[in-house]
C-alpha cells in the first residue's frame, strides 16, 4: 500500500489534549536536566584543572632536569692507556664523556692498561677518594673484587659493572644498584664462531687457530674464548689455541705483536682460519701484510669495531666481527649510577654483545665508527 494511502485511512488520533499543567511540568522537567548536565560539565572541567595543575607537576618533577646528576661523585673505569689510547677504550671513553656531560656528574676516569691487577689496586683508590658510585671492570673476577665491593657497599657507596660480567657479585648487591652493562661473554664467544660457521661453512677437520685470552691474568674475560672453542669443536673442528699475552694491547702494532702472529701462523700451516678474542682484530690487517699475507689467505673472525677494523672488512683481510658496542659501555654504567643515587633505582642488566658485523652491513654504520659513536 502506498504510503499516502496509509496516512489517510488510518484512525484518527482520538487521544484527549495535553492539558496546561502537562505543558508546564514538561519545561520544568528539561531546565531541570539542563541544570544536571550544566552541572556535571562544571565538576568534570574542576576535576581536570584540579588533576593539571596538581598530578602533571609531580610527574615532572619526577622526570627531572637535563643535567639532574649535578653533584654526584663517580669513578670510572674505562681500560686502556691514556697516553696512548686503544680504539675501544677510546669509544668507551666517548660513551662516558657524552654521559658526563648530559647528566651533570662529576666523574673521575680510571685507566688500567687492560691489567687486573691494576684494577684492583685502582679500586682501592677509587675508594679512598669516597666517591657516591665506581662503575668498575670485572676482570680481575670475584675472588679478586668480592671482598673490595663488599667494603664498598658497607661504605654506601654504589657500585656497578661493565665489559666483564660478575654474576655472582651482581645478584648480591642488585636490589643497591649494582647492574651490568657489556656482552654476556660466554655467548660472545658461541655468537661469533656460530656466525663464522654459517657464513663459511667450513669441513669438518678444519683447522682454526683462536688467539685467546689468557685464562690464568685474565680469568673472568676467558669465558668469552671458552665460548669460541665450545661452539668450534661442537661443529666437529679443530681449534688450536695461541695465548694472547696482556701487554700485548700496549703495543699491538708492536714487533712483539706481529712475533706472535707470526708464530702462531706458522706453528700450524694448515689452518686457513683466524679467530682473535680482542680488540687485536683491528691490527691484524697491518701484521698480515707485513707477513706476506693478502686478503682471503685466511678467513679471519674476531671483535670489536673501529676505523681500522673496518678498513680491514673493505678490503676483504677480515672476515668477520662481533660488536659488544663499547659506547653504551661507557655511557650507561654512568646513568645507571646516576639513577640509583637520586631515585634508588635497582641494577639494571644490559647485553651489549649481540651484533655481527661483515661486508653485509658495514657500510651502514661505518660514519658511526668514524665518529667514535660505533
């Protein structure tokens, strides 16, 4: 039916009419609402002035400034040799400088010669100055330190590590700030020769020198070229393992240093695989050449970047590297301590040493390494 049709026909409205009472209750009723509603905005626009001017301060009061370190006292350990810096101390050293300066700490620097023993006297020292927080190495390893963080932490001071891990230590004082920034070493260790292994495949029988850390000076740090070798000879290969001597990173283009390779090399002719446990990796491009060798004489795996590293990916005499990115080693341990002291936080933990480096990818951070960022 249309729908006209449907108006006309149907019954007419036989409702009686709205008396005056129901019009007049009718209006009262909607200023009535208006009134509630009218209401209701005004408490809604007080409560949100009241949260603005109220809650939103004390969140940023929280927060803090730029610089909220100011006047926080922090020894520093950074590794190397002052004089005559190393590429990782000195990416480490860049981290800690960019920290100090953001944050506003008064931070005091630490340089060891990569030596443990060093370190340990230098923690003593560190101590004696009373400084609010030490972000240490842990080289010299727990039996060495165990005794000197405890004294520490009676002390109040807070105490935190980076590029070698103390597990031991750390979970006892974590709740106190004691966190860790670097690699997990051991996986360090499996991390790059499982990535040697998948990009080269080498034979079963094949034979790789490792020129690792010495376990007897530098205990803790050996976990990383025990991960090298356990991740090699699960894969069925030959490790033969030449000892990398402390004093070598001194002088690593030294006549020493190239001794050494040059030996190891030698003593066994037929591997054609090179793994260092070290920032060595950047030098030896220059102690190849200078012992005849071209690139791809020898596949070479090893860690850390820096300029000459990555000269040494382009032109082919390095294979491989894994990057423990030394500049957040430098940069957080400093933050870390930072936020402990003002807000209490607790350690945090933080791997570093996750990264692989090859000709795949070097060009992507190569202006990073130039700048001592990477």
């Amino acid at each position: 039916m249309p729908i006209d049709a449907d108006i006309t026909s149907s019954t007419p409205n036989t409702s009686p009419p709205v008396s005056t009472a129901a019009v007049s209750y009718s209006k009262k009723g909607k200023s009535k609402l208006l009134l509630i509603l009218f209401l209701l905005i005004i408490i809604g626009i007080g409560t949100y002035l009241t949260y603005s001017l109220m809650v939103k301060p004390a969140v940023k009061n929280i927060a803090g400034p730029a610089k909220f370190c100011q006047g926080v006292k922090i020894a520093m350990f950074v590794g190397g040799n002052q004089a005559n810096i190393d590429p990782f101390t000195n990416v480490v050293y860049s981290g800690a400088k960019a920290a100090e300066t953001t944050l506003g700490a008064n931070v005091q620097y630490f340089w060891s010669d990569w030596n443990a023993s060093k370190m340990v006297e230098q923690f003593q020292d560190a101590m004696s100055t009373s400084p609010d927080a030490i972000a240490m190495l842990g080289h010299p390893g727990a039996d060495a330190l165990g005794s000197l963080i405890d004294e520490a932490e009676r002390k109040g001071i807070i105490v935190t590590m980076q590029n070698v891990d103390i597990p031991a230590i750390r979970e006892k004082y974590t709740n106190n700030g004691f966190g860790y920034v670097g690699p997990d070493l051991y996986q360090a260790g499996l991390t790059l020769s499982n990535g040697l292994i998948r990009k080269y495949q080498p034979k079963e029988g094949s034979e790789i020198i490792i020129f690792g850390t010495d376990k007897k000076t530098d205990p803790a740090r050996y976990a990383r070229t025990q991960g090298m070798i356990d991740s090699l000879t699960a894969a069925k290969l030959v490790v033969d393992e030449v000892t990398l001597y402390i004093d070598m990173q001194k002088g690593p283009k030294s006549l020493d240093a190239q001794k050494m390779f040059g030996d190891g090399i030698a003593k066994y002719p037929k591997a054609k695989f090179i793994m260092i446990d070290g920032s060595l990796t950047s030098v030896l491009p220059f102690h190849l050449k200078a012992l005849g060798k071209k690139p791809g004489d020898y596949i070479v795996a090893g860690f850390d970047l820096s300029p000459e590293t990555v000269d040494g990916i382009k032109s082919g005499y390095i294979g491989i590297i894994e990057d423990q990115q030394p500049y957040l080693q430098g940069f957080l341990p400093i933050l870390q301590a930072c936020l402990t002291k003002k807000y209490g936080f607790a350690g945090l933990y933080i791997n570093t040493g996750i990264g692989l480096i090859d000709s795949s990818n070097v060009d992507l951070i190569t202006n990073f390494v130039k700048q001592g960022i990477r």
